[in-house]
C-alpha cells in the first residue's frame, strides 16, 4: 500500500464516524420532539437547532421530515429487533419479550402515540411510512407464527392451532389495546395485555399452564 495513501484512509474514516454521530444526533433530538410535541407540529428548524446543526446540515442526512421520521421509527425499532431473534424459543418466551416492549412503551406514551397514529395515517395509499409499516407488521406476523410452530413442534401447545392465524390476532390484540389506552388511559395497559397472553397460553397449552409454565 502506498503510504500516502494512509492519511486519507484515516481521514475518510474519521469523517464517516463523525457523520454517523451527527445523524445519531439528529435522530435522537426528532424522537424526543416528536414525543414531546407531535411529528406535524415540530418543524425541521427545531429538530435541527435542537440537534446542534443547521437546517441545512440536517437536510444534508435527511431529505425532509418523513424521511426524519422513518429514520425514528426504525432506530427504535433496532432496540426492541433483538429480544425475537430467536423464535425457535417458542411462543411463551415470545409472549414474554412482548410483555416488556409493552411495559416500555406504556413508560413513554408519547413515543408509542408516534407509532400508533402513524402506523393509522400509513393505511392511507402513497403515505411515505406504508412500506415500512407493510413490512414491520409483515415480520411480527412471521415472528408469532415461528413461534407457535415451534411451541406445537415441542408439543407445549395443541397441533390444532392455526399458526398464521394466531399470529396475525396477536399483533390485533396488542395494537387494539395500545389504541384504546392512547384514546382513554384508565386501565392498566401491561396488566391487560398479561392477563391476556396468560389466558390465551392456559387455553392452548396441552398442561394448561400460562405465561409462567409448570415446574
């Protein structure tokens, strides 16, 4: 290699480290002002001055604000992607990982107001959030009915069960509830959705047990 080749290596490097902090930047200051105040009433100027940078420079990582927000909506999603990695755990542990993106989302409602009246507005043809919500809905349906065909194929839960039936009524459940408490917060959102999946398990199960198993 030649060696004056070498700075500008660094260089490079360095300028996509520092690039990558500042659309880190960016994004984080869009999720806590689209929280705190609404996508529609939070313009690009604030995310921008509240991101340390200039409207200018932000639109230089982000073409305009719907691209702003998939890029919230997804960086989110990265920190949730994780816990159903591995469906092949069945659907008891799935329900589990659920439960706690639930209790972190009733923990920031604003965030979880985001996702649920976007993913309603994506319904809408030509909404710039549609694929994405198409395929994010697309992969939980998927990761449900893995998992319940691996609870069936460990013979924890009844043969009859209709995988991508069941998955598809959990992503329901769980959406409805969340709308339902965005729209009136007078019950316990993680409670229910517990409560729910511990019902649905006892129902299903060959042992009758629920969300907690038999020893």
């Amino acid at each position: 290699m030649d060696p004056g080749s070498r700075p500008r290596t660094r260089r490079r490097s360095g300028s996509y480290q520092a690039a990558d902090a500042r659309r880190a930047a960016i994004v984080e200051a869009a999720t806590r002002l689209f929280t705190e105040h609404g996508f529609h009433e939070t313009s690009i100027a604030r995310v921008a001055a509240e991101a340390g940078t200039s409207q200018t420079g932000l639109l230089h990582h982000f073409n305009g604000k719907d691209t702003l927000l998939l890029a919230v909506l997804r960086s989110k999603d990265v920190s949730w992607a994780s816990r159903f990695s591995d469906v092949n755990q069945g659907l008891r542990v799935l329900l589990g990982h659920v439960l706690e993106v639930i209790d972190e989302e009733a923990a920031a409602s604003g965030l979880t107001r985001l996702f649920v009246t976007t993913a309603a507005a994506a319904a809408t043809p030509g909404h710039p959030a549609a694929e994405y919500f198409d395929q994010r809905y697309r992969t939980m349906r998927e990761n449900n009915a893995a998992a319940i065909r691996a609870s069936i194929a460990d013979g924890a839960i009844r043969a009859d069960i209709d995988p991508v039936a069941l998955g598809r009524a959990l992503v329901a459940v769980t959406d409805g509830l969340k709308m339902q408490w965005l729209l009136a917060p007078d019950f316990d959102l993680p409670g229910q959705c517990r409560s729910h999946f511990d019902d649905l398990l006892r129902g299903i199960s060959l042992d009758g047990s629920g969300l907690e198993g038999r020893g």
